[in-house]
C-alpha cells in the first residue's frame, strides 16, 4: 500500500516545492510532493526552460542572417517555426524526466492529483482513479502564480494569450502586441522580432524593464527599436477585443491621452502575475492571504500552525531562484536547523533577451530615492576586446558602490553573457566585498568579466581601458 503519512507534504512540484522535498528528505523527513501536472512547475515546463530554449534559436538565427559579416556567407536562411517549438518541448520533457529521477533519488515520494486542504494536518488529493487523503505533520504550500489579465479581458488560448500559448504558437505570428515591458514582455518581444514578426510593446511605465536601471532598459530600449519593435512607453492599456482576424488593443499614452488602438494577428498579455490560491482550501483551517498572496513569517510559516508557504504563491519577487531558496529554507526550520533568513536584497534578476539584462541590488534610481551617498562606475563592453572580438559591443557593466565604505549597493550588466556574469557580482555583495576586492581580484584575459573588474575601477577614477 501507497504510504498516506509523512513528515512533509507538499502542494506543488514547481522549482520551489520540488526543491523543499528533496532537501526535507536529504534530513531524514519522510515528505511527498503532490502536484496535479508532472512534476517541474511552470519554471521546467511552461517558463524559464523552454524560453530559454526558444530564445537560443532566436540568437542561431540572429547569428546566421548576419552571417556575411562574419565572412560567413549563407544563402536562403530560414526557419521552421514547428521545429523550432518542438525543440522547446523536448528541452523541457528531458529536464522533467530528470526531476522524476531526483524524486527516486531522494526517496520523495510524489503524488499525482488536485490537492486540498481539509483539515489541520489533512490533504484530499483527487485524480481520475478516486480520491486519496495524504496526512502531513508539515504542509507547505508551493502552488505558485498565474498570468494576470487586465479587467473584463479573457485569455483565448489562441489570440489573447499568456506566455505559455506563446511558447507552441502554430505558427509565427505576422504581427503581435505585447502588452507589459517585464522580462517576459521583453523576451517574447526579442524572439518574434528576430523570427520576422512586427511586433509592438505596450508598457504603462515611462521605461521598458521599468525595475532595472534606467541607463540598461535604454541600452534594451535603443536595440529593440533597431530590431523594428515599436515600443510606446507610458501607454496604458485599457482593453481588448478580438476581430474578425485578430485583436484591437485599446492604449492611452498618459492619464489624460486620446485612445488609441492597434491591430494584430495575436496579443500576448505579460502584465505579470497572481498567486495561486483558490481551491486550495485555505479557507478551511483559516490561513491568511492578501491580495493574492499566502502571508507568511520569516521561516515561511503561514498564519496556522502546521501549514507553510513558498515561492510565487507569498508574493514577489516571483522569481525560481527565490522559490528554490525559500523552500530550502522553510524545510530547515522544520527540521529544527536554524537557516539565516533570506537576504531579499540581493537576488538577482535576469532578462534573456539580447543584449542580455541581469542585475542585483538597487538602481541608480532607487540611490538617489533612498537619498543614498553613492559613487557609480561604468564600463562600456565596446572598450572590452572580448566583447569586440566576439561581436558583442552593446552594453555595459554598472557597479553603484556607497561612498564612505564602498560597498556594493548594486549591480547592473547589460550585454552578452549578463546573465552568468551576475553571479560574481552577487557573492561579491553577499561577502560584502568593496570596489577595491572586485578591481583587486585579477580577472582572466581578455573575457567579459574583466569589464567588472573595470567599472570598479572606473567607479575609484582608475580605470585602464577607458
Ligand atoms: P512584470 O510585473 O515583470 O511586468 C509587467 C509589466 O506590465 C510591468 O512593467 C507593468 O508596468 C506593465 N503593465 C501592467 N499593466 C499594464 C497595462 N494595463 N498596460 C500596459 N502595461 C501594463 O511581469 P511579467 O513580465 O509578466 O513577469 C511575471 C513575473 O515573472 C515577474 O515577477 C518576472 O520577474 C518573473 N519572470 C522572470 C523572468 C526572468 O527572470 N527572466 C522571466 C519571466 C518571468
């Protein structure tokens, strides 16, 4: 007989819940994952794996139709929009499948069905073969977020979409509104630019990525409109509806604006997301939410003893990385270790577009706000001879250091390889490292990451290649 007892139980095998089982069972706690879809989340399934996988065939193809100034000459380049999708797939079928074998690996016992709580400590688990009640001493709810829409507009699966229709299309759109410059706007913007489609980005902020540093979102701005994108910032979009063909998207630049109207063949709503908590049973035992997220405390306990939450379900940052993190840490506590509470200011965030946006810590903007006594260093990768070795002169690295001890208030990289790049600049900040450890640090040459090395020296007036 399928054991029905555990030490932890929990809802939701996404990278935050799927993460909290195995380490529950690295400890010695009998725990189960239960999840209605295979196991991955939206992360391994719908979201950060075959994005990524989608965007590198934007770059293949980027790479080729400029091919003839490499010397590379090739002739009727083209793409096969299934093939490119169906890649996408696979990518995330094989990462799937490895997150089934680290169930078996661990002994976490996974459990397939709509998950309910019932009761303090019980969770009804329906599936087509009859329900099944699962007990947890230790119930953590990982039941992460869903695409938001805007007010009396439905998504259609077909031309009002959210970013997962996005990512199996049938075929390339001819023409696509993207309404919301976040990262996923951004990176659906930059993949159906490339493949050909006229696209158009709708954002009610004054700057695209409104959360990075403004200096990056205009070096993303400035490429994009050289991709054809149309971007219109401070453009709030107030409905849509559907054609006979497609979709008019209704926008007002500013509060006091005339309507305008756009029309396309598709209309991909990325104005982020809400926290799955209906059907949850929440209501049963009493935890507290608001808006839509789960409250919890610092070791994610939610307002009722016994019941935790984690991930994109408590609120943002709705980000993998911190779903994984929180989800460590929430076992742990259980556990009766006693983990260091997550430092929420320095999580990176990454954009996958190209020139590529990661970033930790505050922007500029965010400085002066906070009346912050800072100093900036700045090195443009066109100084860099990887960067132009290699093609890539866009961007720039931008370390803001405070003025009196020097340390890293934040970091921003805009430009190839940003997203690997951060990770440096993340410890650097987690060891509280100052300008002087990063220009110290002898940085190999020539690669990218020198360009670090430099903004900190530029940032103490001492740079060499600048
Ligand atoms: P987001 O919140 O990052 O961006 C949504 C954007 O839509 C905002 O800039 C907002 O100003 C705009 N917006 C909202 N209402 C609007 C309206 N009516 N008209 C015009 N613009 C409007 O959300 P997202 O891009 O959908 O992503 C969801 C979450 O997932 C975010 O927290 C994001 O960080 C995370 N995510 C991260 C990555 C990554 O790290 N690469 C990738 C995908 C998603």
């Amino acid at each position: 007989m399928a054991p029905t007892s555990f030490d932890v139980v929990v809802i939701g095998g996404g990278p935050g819940g799927y993460v909290a089982a195995i380490r529950a069972s690295q400890m010695g706690l009998k725990t189960a994952v239960i999840d209605r879809d295979r196991l991955g989340g939206i992360c391994l399934n719908w979201g950060c794996i075959p994005t990524k996988a989608l965007l590198k065939n934007a770059e293949l193809y980027d790479h080729l139709k400029h091919g003839a100034e490499w010397g590379i000459e090739c002739d009727n380049i083209r793409f096969d929009f299934g093939k490119i999708v169906n890649r996408s797939r696979r990518v995330a079928d094989k990462m799937a499948s490895g997150v089934d074998f680290l169930m078996k690996k661990n002994k976490v016992t996974p459990i397939y069905g709509q998950a309910k709580i019932i009761a303090p400590g019980k969770v009804r688990v329906a599936a087509p073969e009859g329900n099944r009640d699962i007990e947890g001493k230790h119930i953590i709810i990982a039941t992460g977020a869903r695409p938001r829409t805007i007010p009396g507009v439905q998504f259609d699966s077909e031309r009002i979409i959210s970013s997962k229709e996005a990512m199996f299309l049938g075929e390339c759109p001819k023409t696509m509104v993207v309404i919301g410059a976040g990262a996923i706007g951004i990176e659906f913007a930059y993949f159906y630019a490339v493949l050909g489609t006229k696209v158009t980005v709708l954002e009610a902020q004054d700057s695209i990525l409104p959360v990075e540093d403004r200096e990056v979102s205009a070096v993303v701005q400035k490429s994009m409109k050289h991709r054809g994108v149309d971007i219109h910032t401070g453009a709030f979009v107030e409905g849509v509806k559907k054609t006979k063909k497609g979709v008019e998207v209704t926008f007002k630049k500013g509060k006091d604006g005339k309507p305008q109207s756009i029309e396309a063949d598709k209309c991909l709503m990325a104005i982020g997301v809400q926290g799955n908590i209906e059907n949850v049973g929440l209501e049963q035992v009493g935890i507290a939410t608001e808006r839509s997220s789960i409250k919890v405390d610092r070791d994610y306990k939610t307002n009722v003893e016994g019941f935790y939450a984690i991930g994109d379900v408590i609120g943002p940052p709705w980000l993998a990385h911190v779903a994984s993190a929180e989800g460590v840490i929430c076992v742990e506590a259980i556990a009766g270790h006693k983990p260091h509470a997550l430092d929420y200011s320095n999580i990176p965030g990454c954009t996958y577009c190209q020139p590529q946006v990661a970033s930790v810590g505050l922007t500029e903007e965010k400085c002066k706000e906070q009346k912050l006594d800072y100093k900036v260093g700045k090195f443009p990768f066109r100084a860099s001879g990887k960067a132009v070795a290699t093609g890539d002169p866009d961007g720039m690295v931008k370390i803001i250091f405070g003025a009196k001890y020097h340390e890293i208030l934040g970091a921003h990289i805009v430009g190839a390889e940003a997203t690997e790049m951060i990770g440096e600049l993340g410890l650097a900040k987690s060891l509280e490292a100052t300008l002087e450890d990063i220009h110290g640090t002898v940085h190999a040459h020539p690669t990218l990451s020198e360009s670090m090395m430099e903004a900190a020296a530029a940032a103490a007036g001492i740079a060499i290649h600048i």
